[in-house]
C-alpha cells in the first residue's frame, strides 16, 4: 500500500490505540520507518486523541489514564501543532469503549459499597431488634414483679449496713409470710469481688440459728436488682453476708454486710 492508501484506510488509527493485528500493525510500522509522511500522521493522530480526551472525556482513574497513555506510542516532539480531521468512527469508538469500561467498573463499585452498607445496616438493626426484645422482655418481668411486691400480701423491711463492714450498705425484703416467699433489693449493696458471692440467710434469734436463703445469684433473679427466694424457715431477722464463689453451709460473721430484723 502506499502511504496515501495507508493515511486513507482507517488503519494508523487503529494503530494507536493498540487495536490492530500484529500482521498489520508490523506493516505500519514499516510504513513509518519508510515514509515521514506516515510518521507525521501518526503524530498528528496522538495529538488529536489527546486533545479529545482532554475536552470531552469525564474524570477517570488514574489506571484508566495510565492505559491510555501506554497506548499511545512514540510520541515524539509535534513541532506543529496542526490537529487535523481524523478518522472519526474508529476515534469515537475507541473512547466510546473507554468510557463504557469506567462507567461498569463505577457502577461496580457503587453496588459493592451498596451491598456493604445494606449489610451493616441489616446487621445492626439485627443487633437493635435483639436490644429492644431483651429491654422490653426486662421490663415486663420487672413490672409484674412490681405488681407482686405492691399487693397486700407482701411487707417491707429494710435491712440496714453493718457499721463494722458496709456502713453504707443496705437491702429491701419484701416478705409474703402466708407463703413463705421473699423478693430481697440488693441494689443497696456494692458488687462482690471477683471469687465472692452474696448469700441471705434466715435467723432465729433465741438460740442463734441461721439457715441459708440461698445466693444472690441470676439463677434467683426476678427483676433488675431483686432476686426471689421459697421455702425457708419463718425469719426473726434477715442477714446478707459476703461468701465465696458456691456459698457456704454456716454465715462468715466477719464479712456480715446487713442485717434487720422481720416483725411477727
């Protein structure tokens, strides 16, 4: 082909933007080693194509601009600065095929970054539903323990501090004496050491007999801060003391925290 057939035939377009054969993009390379006109041409064309990127093209990824120019090749000093008319179907689908590639790898991403918020979203709403289930669940336990300790049936006591260990400390019993059954408020207390554990016990005071309630453990809880006890022996007095992890079978005098007496 001459160097006027090859200028006519669409192919130094092509060429750089790296789309044609390797049979034909090597003839075209002959043809701009062999011709200047050719050279000139294909110089003409990378400085058209980067005036076309430069006023219409969007913004694109570094990547994408790193394509480009790695397309364009030998580029050397243009002298003129001449743009002239190019074959326009092959410029316009090259860069119709740029941007369509930025455009999928945007909505990509977008949908990537959609589908993680949808599912951090979903996550904590999971975690607020179980939240408000769990409050909800508390508070009604609480309320109908509120309605048992208001009714008739149950009296009040407060059991104070032992000056000697807890001056501060103190409890509420709320004692049904019919049924034997006791909701004791231990928020009055400070939280036991680690390894320790609260443990209430029944007392007769004349000959001094304690009998253990049980533990201020959640196996007991009937509320927030109020824990329910059944089935001991009829209370002169209750006593709160301070034991280690498990309980134990006789009161530490010493760790003796509150202690009131029930009137009859």
């Amino acid at each position: 082909m001459t160097p006027e057939e090859i200028i006519a035939s669409g192919n130094l377009e092509l060429y750089v933007c790296g789309a044609l054969p390797p049979d034909e993009a090597a003839e075209v390379e002959e043809a701009i080693a062999a011709h200047p006109e050719v050279k000139r041409e294909i110089e003409l064309i990378e400085a058209s194509l980067l005036h076309l990127a430069e006023t219409v093209a969007p913004p694109v990824q570094a990547m994408t601009w790193t394509y480009i120019l790695n397309s364009i090749r030998n580029a050397k000093d243009m002298g003129d600065s001449k743009v002239r008319t190019l074959n326009w179907p092959a410029i316009t689908g090259w860069a119709a095929a740029i941007l369509f590639v930025g455009g999928i790898m945007w909505m990509l991403k977008q949908t990537n970054d959609l589908n993680n918020s949808l599912q951090v979203t979903t996550t904590e709403n999971t975690i607020l539903k179980e939240e408000k289930s769990t409050i909800e669940n508390q508070l009604a336990e609480n309320n109908k323990t509120l309605e048992i300790l208001r009714s008739k049936d149950y009296q009040a006591y407060t059991l104070p501090g032992n000056q000697a260990v807890a001056p501060e400390a103190f409890a509420k019993v709320y004692l049904n004496k019919k049924e034997n059954i006791a909701y004791i408020d231990v928020k009055g207390l400070p939280a036991p050491p680690r390894g320790k554990v609260y443990q209430v016990w029944s007392l007769k005071m004349e000959p001094l007999t304690p009998t253990s309630v049980g533990l201020i453990d959640p196996q007991n809880q009937a509320g927030e801060g109020i824990y329910k006890f059944v089935n001991f022996p009829a209370p002169e007095a209750f006593g709160i003391t301070l034991e280690p992890e498990g309980g134990s079978e006789t009161p530490t005098l010493s760790q003796l925290y509150t202690l009131g007496m029930i009137t009859i």
